[in-house]
C-alpha cells in the first residue's frame, strides 16, 4: 500500500453481517431451500416503478426501470412454490426463524420490539420476483463484547434472501429461485474506529457468536458481510457481498485508500476552475469517428451506438491524476457509465490509445475547440442509454469536488469495490400489507433468554472433551464450514475423530488454496467417504484423491471414484512389487532395510489409492526381509 | 384520510393525550431515544401499541406503557396532493377509454403509509404505464370504486348505461378496470345487455396489485390497449395473464371465462376451449373465427331482476331450500347439477311445485369443464320431464346473470326462449 496513514484519516467501519439461518424452510412458506440441478418451470417477468413515486434523487431505480430488462425465473418445485413465484400471498413468518431472531438479539443484550411489522424494501433489480424483498426489524440496540470493549449493535432484522443470479445478458437477467426466501438474519454494528485487522476481529467475533447458536447456516454464502466504509469529511459508503473476513480486510484498506486518493483529488480540483458543466458543452462526434481504425469504436458502431464528447475547461491531467496506485478518477468515471450498460469511456490523459491514433486526437481537439490545458470525455452508447450515461458523469465530476460521495459499492474477490447505484432512501420501505403486525410474547421473550448460547470458549472446550482433540483444532474446527459436517460423520463413532477433523481443516484446505473449487465438493460427498473408509471400500489415502478429483470437476461422486479405480486384487499387488523389487535389487542389497522407506514411496506413486498404505508397508517390509535372508 | 386511522382505545387516548398526530414526527424515549414518525394503524390490531415509522424506513410497534417520554418536533401532511400536469393528446394515435370501477388495477401506494389509493387521472395512469402513451390516448373516467366482491347487479347497471352513452362514440374501444374477483360476471352482464355493441369492452384487472413492481397491472392494460387498436373486433373480452409470464397475455370471450385460481396472474381460464385471441410478444393471435355477438344490430337491453339462485346439489341437499327459494318468491333457479346434469330423486318434490310457480328451472354442471346431457341417465330423463331446462356448456354462473338479466328485460314469459338463444357466444356451438 504505497504510503497511506490509516490512522490519520479518521476512518471508520460498520459491520452489516447476513446470516443465513439452518431452519430448511423458507421464511414465509415451508419450501425447503436446497440447491437445485435442473428447473422444470421457467417464467418471464418484467419489474416496473411508477415514476411519480420516486424522489429525483433515486437514478438508479428510475434507470432500472426505465430499461425494463426481460428477467427470467428457473425453478424447481423441489424448492419453490407459487410464494416465490409472487403467484401466492405469503404464508405465516416461520416460526424458527422468529425464535432463531429473537434468541440472536438476546445474546447481542438487544431491545426486541413487541410487535413486529414486515416491510417490502423495493428492489427491482430482479433478484425478487416481487419486486421488494420482505424484512423487518427485530431489535434495536445492544452490544458485542470483543476483547473486553463494547461494540454497539444498531439493529437486528430479520429478512429474506434474494434469487440466485445466473446470467446476466444485455436484455435478459436469469435467476434460480432456490435460495430466494431463505431466512436471513441482519446485524448492523455501530461504526467504529480501527485498523482493518481490528474489523476483522469483530466479524470474527459475531460470526463465532452466531455459530454458537447452532441454528445458522454454514457453507460458502451462507453468510455475507456488507461494511461501511467512511473518512472524515466524506459520504459513507456501503460495500456490499465481501465473502470471506480475508477479503474483508482487504476491502477496507483499498476503500480507506480510494477515499482517501479521493479528497486529494478534491483538493486538485478546488484550485482549477472548470466551467459549469453542462449538456452544452457536449458534441455529437458519431460521423467524425466514423473512419476510425479504432476496434473499440467501430465495434460501437456497429452495433449502432451514438458517440458522443465532453470539453472540460482546465481538466488536463485530472483524469489520470494517481494519488495511490489504481485510485483515478477516470476510473470512477468508467465505473458510472458501466452501470448504465455502457461499456466504459475515454479521457484525453489516455489518448491516443486503443486504435485512436494522434491525428485523430488533434482533430477532436479542434472540434471541440479544446486547450492543451483543458480536458475531454469520449462516450459511446445506444441512444436511450447515452443520456443517462451523461448525467451520471456530469453528475460525478461536480460531486468529485467535494471528495467521497455517499454511494453503494461492490466487493470484487480481488479485493478492490466497483460502483453499484447510488444509495437508495428511506423511500424504498414501506409495509407489506399482505401479513398482520407479529406480537412477541413474554414468552416468547423468555425462551429466547433461555436460550442463549454458551459463550464460544465453553463451546471450543465441549468441542474439545467430546471429541479428543486438541484445543487449536478444535478451534479450527468451529470456525471452518464443516462442524455440523464432522459431528454427523463422529456420531457413529466409526471413524477417528483426529483423522476427520485434520481431513475437513487441512486437506480440504489445502486443495482450496491450490484453486480448486470448493463449492464442488458437497457434504453428502464427504460423508459417503468416510462411510466408505469405515467399512474399508476405499483407503485413507485416497480421500484426498477423492476430493480432488470432485474439486476440480474431473467426478461427480466418491462412486465414479471407485469405479475407475478398482483396488488392485492380490495376485496383482504380488506381481506388481516382485517386479519392483526384480528391478531395485542392487540398491535392496546395499542398503539393506532402509531400502523400504524409498520402494515404498516408489509403490505408492502408482499404487495410491488402490491399496491402504499400512498394508503396502507390510507387505513390502516382508519381501524386502525375505531378500535380504536369501 | 383521519388524523387517528386505525388507532383505538387505549393508544388512541395516549396520542389524544399527548397531542400527536397520525403523521407527525416525533423523539420517543423508551429505553432508548429515537425519532420516529407515528404511521397508522394496520386494522383489528390491539390497542396496546403504537405504530413508528424510524428514519431507516422500518415500521414497528411500541408498547405505549414502555414510552417514557414522547415529543413533538414537526409533522408532515400525510393527504398531501401531488400537482399534476396534463398529458398532451398525440393525434395520430386512436382514442380509448378506461373506465374504472375499482380493484387494484390502476392504484397506487403511497410509500410512506403504504396504502393502496385510486390512481386513475391519465396522468398517473401514464406514470404507473408510460407504454400506453405509444399506443392510443387514454381518457381515464372513474366510475365508482370498489372491491369487486361488492359489486351488484346495480353496479352491473351503472357500468352498461354509461358504455351505452359511449356507443357512439370515437373511442376505438373501451377498458373496464374491475377488481378481479366476479370480473367474470359483470362481463356476462354486458355481453348480454349490451349485446351488439360496437367497439370491443375489454375488462381488466390485476392478480398482484399494482402497489408491488411485479404487477401485472402494466401488463394486462398494455395488450388490452393493444387488443382495441389492433384487432378489429367487437365483443366483451376479459384480458389477463395467460400464463406465469408478463408477455404472454390472453383475451377471453367474457362468457366463457371463469376465475380458476385464487391467487395465480394466470387464474383465468376459457372453460371448454382456448382463449379467443392471444397477445404474446405484443402480436395478436388469433384463436377463433367466430363472431362474439350472434347479432350484427346493437340492442341495449340494460335491466336487471335478481330474484334468481344458483343451487349447488350435493348429496344431502335439502329440498327445503328450494321450497324457501319459492316462498320468498324467486322468479329463476340455475342448477349445478352432477355429472351431465343431475340432483336426486328427493328433489323431485319440490321441482314440481317450483313449476308449477312458474319459476324458470335450468341445468348448468358442477363439473368445471363439459356439457350437460340429461338424455343420457334416467334420472336426466326424469328431470327433462319435470321441466327443467338443459343450459348445455353454459357457465354456471354466466348462466345465473344472463338468467337475471332475462327476467329483468321480459315480460311476457319468454325467459325461456332468451336462456336458451345464443346471444354472446355463452353457447359454443
């Protein structure tokens, strides 16, 4: 990070964690949410706003609207019913999920409200059918504890997941509905001030706290961290879908260092005068490129886009000005016109470039009556999109004046944030008419006081004593996907505790962190493996083998593993080490029985798998022995 | 809209008490300090709670005997009208009407209370379905607004004489917005009374109401604009989803339809047949070649008599019944009978004496799609004989409305002449 002083630029950081809850059943119908491999009923929908609803400071639901893309729905009756479908009012809040709710807003020392209202927050994006996602607000207030210091909690919704997207095309949107309507639980935290290892630390926290409940769901997506993300004298921002507390840290740091490369940005702008912006000082230059060598252009044009340029009085160097490495605010620019659908923009500190060749550039300069000291824009773009494309760039210019705008932003797995849409209003919520108010009872109040987990610590110790392992895998244990997992496959007690612990926390890993896919390998896959080990159909070694080979797609299941390697029968295993032994006679002789250690590496190279090492070893111990008296 | 809207006994007295309003915003101090805004109350809740609306858009409840402290700081006119700026004609394009009875079809919500309002100005109608603007001009009227499951005959009444003072007209055609729930039967009403009319009435509503971005509201009202410009035809026509899908709409003969799910966008169904036209993709497909109306010449007819049941027959039906329906003196009885068309022999009885009180008897089935034949069985046989008239695919409850609207538009006798002449494809033949 090229010089940034964290702790002097006054940030600050919000967790909003989204925890899936383990309740197999949908929050208002009792559709279980499992992923599906095929979707026999597929519908097309098209989500709309009335505009004299909206407040003029809501762009990104008007353009959503205004674009009207076609969205398509694949489901499987296996896991959606006409709820989802928005063909059916909702059923009754399920009842787990409330009492999951409210158990979770005790252990954070929250104020549950006694009657509870549901509100549609508009989305209309697509990934609700309805066109609003369904959420209400359990408790406010309360704290976490994190190494002796207090962490506020704001509040404490519960929610419902949205679709799964599939594709996204330029007129199309797909998604499955398997995962829509999957109770989600909601934790915003107070902003705080900190390093970002200090951030991580308490979502490490709060995630622990909740797995604690046993009531949450486990497994890649299952839960999502949103930040807030502010500087002194800057908007906040909302980064949205960071994945893994890894990337968390990550993405506060670049955003601490883009808000930051921001203000200096502001800074520069505030000593030069540009003219007042307007769609004025905009030209129509679709004839003039019309010979262009450039791909990029006569790509647009072909596809019948207008290209249009912006004159920007004194703006020379502005784009490309790199106060941190990557931080520029042509970069922003690009960013807003890519969520109108336009694939980015050109700035005169770029040019010449991308097949727009110098004269080119000199000519454009003419038309646009520019200054070596001035700036310009090239846009290209359909023409019901390039207007809004426009304002949004004007737009962000004159807010990059005043350094960090308020505005929502997205993870990337690099660890960086892209625009997403502006920050939407209180605007967007209002009550879902189609469920009554919901009382909490005293009782109900109580049985959630009740049930308050065990802090994490007893938890890892009770981990700890049950099972025989030690406190560091114990841990590792808790905290990785597969607790649930480990306890399912221990319950019979037909495999070693040890040995399943250090497989689900290390080898899986381990083939994680070479690239392989994790989210190929599924629990039932693990749990047939052990079943197999346990009644000896498969050897220890080749779980790893398994493993890889469903991770990196090769399998579908631990049984096309066995079938393709079917263990070697004995006759075959003699033959095949009087052969090794045939050819490795003279090093036998010279050294002896240390001899094994390497003709068993040899043996296992091609034997991997299809013979259980301990009988290898044997078995090649003897031989070797049998030579050796000879 | 009241400065208390739901809000009774206790929590009623308590913003009596401290002065707030329904509207206003105000800190409350409960275990913590907040400021909220007071919302209304959902109806036949407690009067234990008051409703809050936070600054992050959530409404909850608070338990008034938790308030400490409440404080007004500002309030904000909750009736508050928005101006409104009139759509400018396009004179290329065809005129039509949409006339509103109620439903949720062209409503709107209001975001900060959340309650569905009338919206049918052409203005907001344009706003909730700028599409509209492309295809025709739309003078929007409203007529009345109610929940179809409160429409009455005399509704039916007021909706026919006021298409009839349009029947000559420019309008390409006319939309009747209606609430879905007895669509089915207001549509039977017109086809009869105003059998012959000119231009195509077209009703529509909305399975999802128009307060969510998923409702098919646009949609429907989108390919009934569509179906008026396009088709060249006349008739009364019920347009709704054809399927789960926003682009896949149909257009039903309004005597053939029925209401076949409670909730789906595509609940309604022509029974025996498909739906006479289709608008997919925008296109119209055509799906029958018959005319809708057996008569060229327009001859409104708009009376109505509702001395007429519709008797569902099961086993263990009582007579009794029927023998009340004559004694309150009811002119028609419209059977759903088993099957091709049966009730049981204890019925016998009092068939005859309806009879002879002159009541019209006719046979619809309960069975949701086929004919009645009652030569088949003995006891059809035995039925025909008493008297009772065959209404062969007739809907049941197209049967019940045309069967009103006979006995209000006759009187010499000739009910049953009029029940069985097909005079708005209420027969296929």
């Amino acid at each position: 990070m090229s010089g940034i002083e964290i702790d002097k630029i006054g940030l600050k950081v919000g967790l909003e964690i989204h925890q899936q809850l383990a309740t197999n059943k949908k929050l208002f119908c009792s559709c279980n949410p499992v992923e599906s491999e095929d979707y026999p009923v597929k519908f097309f929908r098209r989500l709309r706003l009335a505009k004299s609803e909206l407040g003029k400071y809501d762009p990104a639901a008007v353009f959503e609207s205004s674009k009207s893309k076609l969205i398509s729905y694949n489901a499987n009756p296996q896991s959606s019913c006409l709820v989802e479908y928005d063909d059916e009012p909702p059923h009754n809040l399920d009842n787990d999920a409330k009492t999951t709710s409210l158990i979770i807003a005790s252990a954070l020392h929250s104020d549950i409200f006694s009657e509870i209202h549901v509100m549609r927050k508009i989305v209309i994006d697509g990934s609700n059918t309805s066109g609003f996602q369904r959420t209400m607000l359990v408790a406010n207030g309360g704290y976490l504890e994190v190494e002796q210091k207090k962490i506020g909690v704001q509040s404490i919704c519960l929610e419902e997941d949205a679709a799964k997207l599939l594709r996204d095309t330029e007129n199309i949107r797909e998604y499955s509905l398997d995962r829509l309507g999957t109770p989600l639980v909601e934790i915003a935290l107070e902003p705080v001030e900190g390093t970002p290892s200090d951030i991580k630390k308490i979502a490490l926290t709060l995630g622990r706290l909740l797995r604690v409940t046993r009531r949450v769901t486990r497994g890649i997506g299952s839960i999502r961290q949103d930040v807030n993300v502010s500087i002194s004298g800057g908007g906040i921002v909302e980064v949205k879908g960071v994945q893994q507390l890894d990337q968390l840290e990550e993405v506060i740091m670049y955003e601490a260092k883009r808000q930051h490369g921001l203000q200096l940005i502001a800074e520069k702008l505030k000593k030069i005068q540009f003219d007042d912006l307007t769609k004025e000082n905009i030209v129509d230059v679709t004839s003039f490129f019309a010979s262009s060598k450039s791909k990029v252009i006569q790509k647009s044009l072909k596809d019948e886009a207008i290209i249009k340029a912006l004159k920007i009085k004194n703006f020379a160097g502005i784009f490309g000005y790199e106060p941190y490495q990557g931080i520029r605010l042509g970069k922003e620019l690009g960013q807003q016109v890519r969520f109108f659908g336009i694939g980015g923009i050109f700035h005169s500190d770029e040019l010449p470039n991308y097949g727009i060749e110098k004269e080119e550039v000199e000519q454009l300069r003419k038309i646009l009556k520019t200054e070596e000291s001035d700036g310009f824009l090239i846009i290209a773009g359909s023409k019901d999109k390039i207007e809004f494309a426009i304002d949004a760039v004007i737009n962000r210019i004159k807010e990059a004046k005043n350094g960090v705008p308020a505005e929502t932003r997205a993870a990337t797995p690099a660890g960086e944030t892209v625009f997403l849409r502006p920050r939407p209003g209180a605007s967007r919520m209002y009550p879902e008419t189609d469920i009554p108010p919901i009382i909490i009872s005293n009782n109900e109040l109580e049985f959630a006081k009740i049930n308050i987990p065990k802090p994490w610590d007893s938890a890892i110790s009770d981990i700890q004593t049950k099972y025989s392992l030690n406190k560091q895998l114990s841990e590792q244990l808790f905290d990785s996907d597969y607790l649930d997992l480990f306890e399912s496959i221990c319950a019979n007690k037909a495999n070693n505790p040890n040995f399943v612990a250090s497989i689900l926390c290390s080898t899986i890993t381990n083939l994680e962190r070479r690239g392989l896919d994790a989210t190929l390998l599924k629990p039932e896959h693990i749990s047939r493996s052990f079943e197999l080990l346990s009644i000896s159909k498969i050897t220890k070694e080749s779980l790893e083998m398994i493993y890889e080979s469903i991770m990196s797609g090769k399998i579908k299941s631990v049984e096309e593993f066995i079938e393709n390697s079917s263990p070697m029968s004995e006759g075959e295993l003699e033959h095949f080490l009087d052969d090794l032994i045939k050819n490795n006679l003279g090093i036998i002789k010279k050294q002896g029985n240390h001899s094994s250690s390497m003709l068993m590496g040899m043996a296992m190279k091609s034997l991997r798998g299809k013979v259980s090492g301990e009988k290898l070893s044997k078995l090649l111990e003897m031989k070797i022995s049998k030579i050796l008296e000879e | 809209m009241s400065d208390y809207r739901g809000y009774e006994g206790k929590s009623l007295e308590f913003l009596k008490q401290n002065k707030i309003k329904v509207g206003d915003t105000v800190k409350i101090t409960t275990n913590s300090d907040n400021v909220a805004t007071i919302m209304p109350r959902y109806e036949h809740s407690d009067d234990k709670h008051i409703v809050v609306k936070f600054k992050s858009g959530y409404n909850v409840g608070l338990e008034i005997n938790n308030i400490k402290k409440i404080e007004y700081i500002s309030s904000i006119d909750i009736n508050q009208k928005k101006e409104q700026s009139p759509t400018k004609p396009k004179p290329q394009l065809p005129k039509i009407l949409l006339l509103s009875t109620g439903g949720t079809i062209a409503s709107k919500v209001d975001y900060r209370t959340g309650s569905v309002t009338p919206a049918l100005s052409a203005h907001d109608l344009y706003a909730i379905v700028p599409e509209l603007d492309n295809i025709a001009n739309v003078d929007a009227e409203v007529l009345f607004s109610e929940y179809s499951e409160n429409l009455t005959p005399e509704h039916w009444k007021k909706i026919a004489e006021r298409l009839d003072s349009y029947s000559n007209s420019d309008y390409k055609g006319v939309i009747v917005a209606h609430g879905t729930d007895t669509m089915q039967y207001t549509a039977a009403f017109l086809s009869f009374a105003l059998a012959g009319f000119p231009i195509p009435i077209v009703l529509v509503g909305s399975q999802r109401s128009s307060d969510r971005p998923s409702s098919d509201a646009a949609s429907n009202l989108i390919a009934a604009t569509k179906f008026i410009v396009e088709s060249n035809t006349n008739g009364v026509f019920v347009s709704m989803h054809n399927s789960e899908s926003d682009d896949d709409i149909a257009c039903h003969f309004g005597t053939r339809v029925r209401k076949n799910h409670a909730s789906k966008r595509n609940a309604f169904e022509t029974v025996g047949g498909i739906p006479a036209f289709i608008i997919k993709q925008g296109e119209i497909i055509q799906n029958t070649k018959d005319q809708y109306f057996k008569q060229k010449q327009y001859t409104p007819k708009i009376n109505v008599d509702t001395r007429v049941a519709l008797v569902k027959y099961y086993p263990g039906y009582d007579p009794k019944l029927v023998y009340d329906l004559i004694n309150h003196g009811y002119k028609a009885i419209i059977f759903e009978g088993t099957g091709l068309g049966h009730i049981g022999k204890d019925m016998y009885d009092v068939i005859k004496k309806a009879k002879e009180t002159r009541i019209f008897l006719g046979m619809t089935s309960q069975c949701h799609d086929g004919r009645v034949n009652m030569a088949i069985y003995e006891s059809g046989r035995d039925l025909l004989h008493l008297g009772i008239t065959p209404l062969s695919d007739m809907i049941s409850e197209t049967a019940l409305v045309k069967a009103m609207w006979a006995l209000g538009n006759t009187k010499d006798g000739k009910v049953d002449d009029m029940m069985i002449t097909n005079i708005a494809s209420e027969y296929t033949e």
